[in-house]
C-alpha cells in the first residue's frame, strides 16, 4: 500500500500568473486570481502584453498618434489599478509588461518564471468565450492548470 506523504503548506499554487488588459474580464480574472493568492499564500505576477496589428498601426499613423507611448501610458495606469487593488486586499503583486502575441508572452512568463497557474477572462468576441480564443488556446496547450473566469 503506497502512503501519501504531503508536504504542510504546499498543497495549492506557489506562484500564479494573471493575464491582464483592463478589459473587464481579465480585471474579473484579476480580482479572483488575487483572491486566490491571498487565500493560498501565493505569489501573484500579473501580465500585460501590448500588442498592435498593422491596422492598427496604419490608424495611429492616419491620426498622427505614437503607439508605443500610447501602450506605455496605458500599461503605467493598468499597473497602478492593479497595484491599488491588491493593497485593498492585503497582497503583493509583481507587475510585469511585455510587447507581442498575448498566447506567446503568457506561456513564455510562465515558463520563466516557473508559476504553479494561469488565470485569464474569457473573451467576449464571437459571442462565445472560448471559441478562438486566447482562454482556449491556454487550456489546449498550457502545462499548467488554467482559470478562465468569465
């Protein structure tokens, strides 16, 4: 008969990793991510990936607007939202920002900096939330267990 030995304290998720966007099912992801770091006695990095298509870009050139400074002003006040947020509840929050494929730079954190999960909200495109979406992709292909919070 194989006895089961448990180590005290290290049953849940050491680490865990939020993808954020402002939108409010990644802030719905964040809040119960950081609900669940304060309750498992969990480190908590919250993500934000900046990401541009070329229409985008073409649209910000059309206009005479600066994208990346844009993206940079738009993840400064993403952080403090954040940051204030995980102060009301009593938590420490590594904040991280990264350019490019949200999917990519998600699992390429995950990756480095070894997390137990990965929380994300649920898309809203297409009417469903999972369909061709970031969440599904994660749940498809991610080495981690994967929260997707509508």
């Amino acid at each position: 008969m194989l006895k089961a030995v448990f180590e005290l304290g290290s049953d849940g998720p050491r680490q865990i990793l939020v993808g954020v966007d402002g939108s409010p099912s990644s802030l719905n992801a964040g809040s119960y991510a950081a609900g669940l770091a304060r309750r498992q006695s969990s480190r908590l990095v919250a993500l934000y990936v900046a990401t541009h298509s070329r229409f985008t870009s073409a649209m910000a050139a059309s206009a005479g607007i600066a994208l990346p400074a844009e993206a940079d002003e738009y993840a400064e006040e993403l952080g403090r939202l954040v940051h204030d947020r995980a102060a009301q509840i009593g938590i420490a929050i590594q904040f991280e920002r990264r350019f490019g494929d949200p999917y990519e730079q998600l699992m390429t954190v995950a990756t480095e900096l070894r997390v137990d999960a990965i929380v994300v909200g649920a898309s809203r495109q297409h009417g469903n939330p999972l369909v061709g979406s970031l969440a599904a992709r994660l749940v498809k292909t991610a080495r981690w267990p994967v929260t997707v919070v509508p």
